[in-house]
C-alpha cells in the first residue's frame, strides 16, 4: 500500500470516527432528550410529587417510608430491604432470602403480627405485599386490600369518616395496565398527599 493510500485510508477512518461522534454522540442524545422533554416531560423528569405548596416531596416511581411519629396517620408502604434503613434508591435491591430461609419466615410472621396490631385486624387478613418487600425494594405501590385495611386506623388517626378515607383509597386506585397486564395498585405517596388535602 503506497504512502498516500495509507494517508487516504487515515483520513477516512478520521473523518468517520468525527462523523459518529457528532451524530451518535451528540444528535441523538440531543433528540432522545428533547422528545422525552416535549412528549414525556414528567416522566422524563423523574415523575416528581408536589406537595400544594409546591415543595417536591417525593417521586411516583420510589417508595418511602411513612413511620416515625404519627404514622398511624399516614397510609404505610411494602417494607423495604433496599439499604440500612430501607427506601435506599442508592441500594436498590430485595433481601435474597428464599421463601423458605428461616430469618424471612421470622421477618414475615414479625411484621404480619405488627401489622395487624396497628390495623386491628386478624393476622390471617394482612396481604401479602404488607409482609414482603419488592424486588427493589422501593415499590411505591400497595394493593387496593392492603390500602383498604389501614381505613379504619387511618380514619380513627386523622378524625374522618371512614367514608371518606376508602373514597379516597377507591380514587387513587389505578387499574390494571391496558386492562389485563399487572393488577390494580395504589400509590401510598399520592394517596398521602390526598388524605392531607382532606384532613
């Protein structure tokens, strides 16, 4: 190969990899990132939850915690095994245990009777996604039963009618995913932020 076809071939492989750059390196995220910001901005943006004085208090995507003082007002979420303290989205995880290690089967039978304690209910009652954490440990969602079981505790906390509180539960459940894909969930941090706007 003679010295200016070597010369030739450089600038080719040059101005390709100049070319790629620009388009797949700058194009395209700018693309990606103004069709998501026109057609998806809330999604795009983390689907972030205001309070009614516009304070960000949490994202519809990631669980928190709702204990502490007064969280018997307060709608509670799945328990969480993402980090120290739980609701870590910097260590999203579950715990790794199989249904049949000996410390879940104790972390499970714990909190189902701590669970029916608070709500007043029969432990055989609690759901199951009142005892067990998600795969990420940080679903923001609970089943429509589990939310309708913490009514009564959550009325009685706050001083409304129970009318009111499953109401509110009844509004805020989203059903399944084009009608058949999932099961109906509600958002625990949606329907907090309701309950405050009620009470």
């Amino acid at each position: 190969m003679s010295r200016s076809s070597s010369f030739r071939s450089i600038g080719v492989a040059v101005r390709l990899t100049l070319l790629s750059t620009v388009v797949l390196g700058v194009a395209y995220p700018l693309a990606v990132w103004g069709v998501g910001q026109a057609a998806f901005h809330d999604q795009a943006n983390g689907s972030m939850v205001t309070s009614s004085d516009g304070t960000v208090v949490g994202s519809s995507l990631i669980g928190q915690s709702f204990e502490g003082s007064g969280s018997a007002r307060w709608f509670q979420s799945r328990p969480s095994a993402a980090g120290e303290q739980g609701y870590d989205a910097n260590a999203s995880s579950g715990s790794n245990l199989g249904p049949n290690n000996p410390d879940l089967l104790k972390a499970v039978e714990e909190r189902r009777a701590a669970v029916a304690k608070a709500d007043g209910v029969a432990e055989s009652s609690v759901p199951a996604d009142a005892v067990t954490a998600s795969g990420s440990g940080l679903d923001p969602d609970i089943s429509p039963a589990y939310a309708m079981q913490q009514v009564a505790r959550v009325a009685s906390a706050r001083g409304l009618s129970e009318t009111v509180v499953r109401k509110l539960v009844e509004q805020h459940t989203e059903p399944r995913q084009l009608g058949f894909l999932g099961e109906p969930v509600v958002n625990v941090l949606e329907l907090n932020l309701a309950l405050t706007k009620a009470s």
